[in-house]
C-alpha cells in the first residue's frame, strides 16, 4: 500500500494501447427492451417510497419525522401532488405507522396539551432495519473497499459527498456513511473542505485493489472443434445490429483492454476511441460495484467530470449494447452490467461479500404485492 502524503499520483504502469484504424463513426442504436431487466426496475420502483422515507427516518436521531416536516420533502420521495403523503404511508402498515406527539407548552397552547402527528417504523420493521445495519457492520471492510476504489477511479482522488450521496444506495453503504465510515478508516481516506463543499479525500493507495473486471469469458458451443472463421458478438436475445455497427463492436472489443485505474482522459484524445475504450472500463467497474449490478444514468452524469466520463454518455452506453443495457423503466433511465445477468434476467455469478437482502426492502415488496391482491379482489368483487 502506497501513501499519497501529498496526494501523490501512482506511476502509470499500463501501456497506452495503439487504436490506428479505428474511429466511432456509428451511432447509438435503437434500445430493444429485455423484458427480463426491466423486471428488475418495476420491482424497485414499487418499493421507492419504502426505501426513501426509511432513510429519512433512520438518518433522525429518534427515527421519526412530523407528517408537517415530511410534507416538505415530496420531491424527494417522488409523490405527485395528487397522492398524498399520509394515503402513501398507509398503504405499508407493516413498515409504517402514524403516532401522535406531545410538544412542548407554548403561549399558544398553555391551557391543553397539542398534539402533532409524526411517523416511524413499526417496531418489527425497526427491528428489520436493525438486522440491516448489522449486517452492513459485518461487511464494512468490504464497503470501505468500494469507496476507496472510486476514489481511485477519479481523476484528483477526491469526490463530493453531496454526490456520493446519490450513488451510495446502489453501492450498499448505510444511510450514515458519511458520519460513520468516512471516519472509521483514516488510514484509507479523509473528509476535507472544498469549494464545492465536504469531500471524500484519498490519503492511501492500494494496489490490490487497482485490478479492473477481467473480460467476461464466453462460451459457445460449437459442432466442430475448430476455432471460428470470422469473429462473433455476443449479444442479447432479440438484439439485431446493423452490420457497420457490429463491425465496429467487433474491433471494439479486439482493442487492448484499458486500466481505468492507471490512466486518466487527459492521456487521449477527446471523442477518440481510447476515451471511449477508457470511459467502458470506468462504468464497467462502478456497475460491477454496485449491489445490483445496475444504477441510474443520472448517477453516473454527477460524476462526468471526476471519472473523465464524456458529455454523451448516455450514448455511448447506448452504442455498447455487449456491455450495457439501458432500461427505460421507471422515472428515469436505468443502466445494467450485461454480464452481471444471464440470459433470463437472474443474476449471474457468486456475490459473497453482497449477498444478503435488505430486510426492510422485502417487507416492503411483500406489503405492496398483498395490497395489489387486495385491490385486484376488489375490482373483481365489483
């Protein structure tokens, strides 16, 4: 492990790779949905409101919120204005309740006692969350691993909180990890004062951690055993390219593979194929970081400018459809690792260290999935 002191950047040990004859002279194609990921986003999307307001109510030190505070907070949970917020909780009376509480004497109220109504976790939902935080304790290693390696990623080795904020959900850190483990390894990073506010700062470098996704391996089952005549894609069922598109996929992915860890985008040119080459390897390695092996495309656009990311990356994720998939589920867009899925939308290969589920979560799922039935059985009664 290698100290920065002064944020020292680490020898670039990688080869910069020869891209002669190659330009992306190809557009993004059309998105062919998957049915079978987009699975994956609908579940999610039903449970928004659990996840949202339960990071509300465990980032309070008393875990609870007045309905009047929680009213000023519907962006955020992503309500319409005609779905009202206390009609929301009720529809998860496993997970949520409604309590009144007292509040202190006032000129106003000095003669009775005024109650205001507030919102919590149920006591077995409490204890579900409290089973969650322990098994995020079990594996802090583990996550204090992933922020130290997009921290690698970045070009300065420094990253806002404000915008980590947004990705840690997908990357499985608890709601507390700025106050919690930012803190508990000072031998890996630090908080430090910018001009855009708190940031994540790396004082350490690791290189065993320096080690990007190896290229998945395919397997094709031949007649004869015999290597191919011509290159073959491995795409998605129902993916039809167009042949200028598929060749340029092909020659793509013949091209050495890039350290995203080793070099930053200022050793290529702007739009050229290295940049892309690169820009791949980086959201290759974040979805492979992240729990479910997807995450929002706006997540990714807050970080643009630290993981030298381009301006249409929204694109270019669209222009390799072997690599990413693009679901428009949702409120908005959706990017997934490919190989993180098999061909029928489960997830593919072992998780050891992220293999447990959000117990709150799938309270939630179950909740909503009854309340479906109930209202289904109504509309059939009626």
């Amino acid at each position: 492990m290698l100290l920065l002191g002064y944020m020292q950047i680490p020898s670039r040990t990688c080869k910069k790779p020869s891209y002669k004859g190659l330009s992306i002279s190809c557009s993004a194609p059309k998105i062919v949905r998957d049915v079978s990921l987009d699975k994956h986003v609908v579940k999610q999307s039903r449970i928004r409101f659990v996840q949202k307001l339960k990071t509300l109510l465990l980032s309070k030190p008393k875990h609870y919120i007045p309905l009047h505070i929680l009213s000023k907070c519907r962006s955020y949970l992503s309500l319409t204005k005609p779905c009202s917020i206390r009609s929301m909780i009720y529809r998860y009376p496993s997970i949520f309740e409604i309590f009144p509480m007292p509040t202190p004497p006032s000129p106003l109220n000095a003669t009775k006692p005024y109650y205001q109504l507030c919102v919590r976790l149920t006591p077995a939902a409490a204890a579900l969350a409290a089973q969650e935080l322990r098994l995020q304790s079990e594996i802090s290693t583990d996550l204090a691993n992933k922020l130290q390696k997009l921290l690698m990623l970045s070009s300065h080795r420094r990253l806002v909180l404000s915008k980590l904020v947004h990705l840690a959900p997908d990357l499985g850190l608890p709601a507390n990890f700025r106050s919690r483990l930012c803190n508990d390894h000072p031998d890996r990073f630090r908080t430090v004062d910018t001009s855009y506010g708190r940031a994540l700062e790396l004082v350490s470098w690791d290189e065993q951690l320096a080690i990007p996704l190896p290229t998945p391996k395919v397997s094709r089952e031949l007649i004869v055993d015999r290597p191919l005549r011509f290159k073959q894609l491995t795409l998605r069922k129902g993916l039809n390219l167009k042949r200028r598109h598929r060749d340029f996929l092909v020659k793509f992915g013949d091209l050495p593979d890039v350290c995203p860890y080793n070099t930053c985008l200022e050793e290529f040119a702007k739009e050229s194929v290295e940049a892309e080459k690169r820009a791949c390897a980086v959201v290759r390695e974040v979805l492979g970081m992240a729990v479910e092996k997807r995450t929002l495309i706006d997540h990714l656009t807050h970080f643009r400018k630290e993981f030298g990311l381009p301006n249409k990356l929204r694109g270019m994720i669209i222009r390799h459809p072997e690599l990413f998939y693009v679901s428009l589920k949702g409120l908005r867009d959706s990017v997934f690792l490919v190989e993180g899925f098999d061909e029928n939308g489960k997830a593919s290969g072992k998780r050891p260290n992220f293999s447990h589920k959000r117990p709150v979560d799938e309270a939630g799922q179950r909740s909503k999935e009854a309340e479906t039935r109930k209202e289904k059985a109504r509309q059939v009664w009626r």
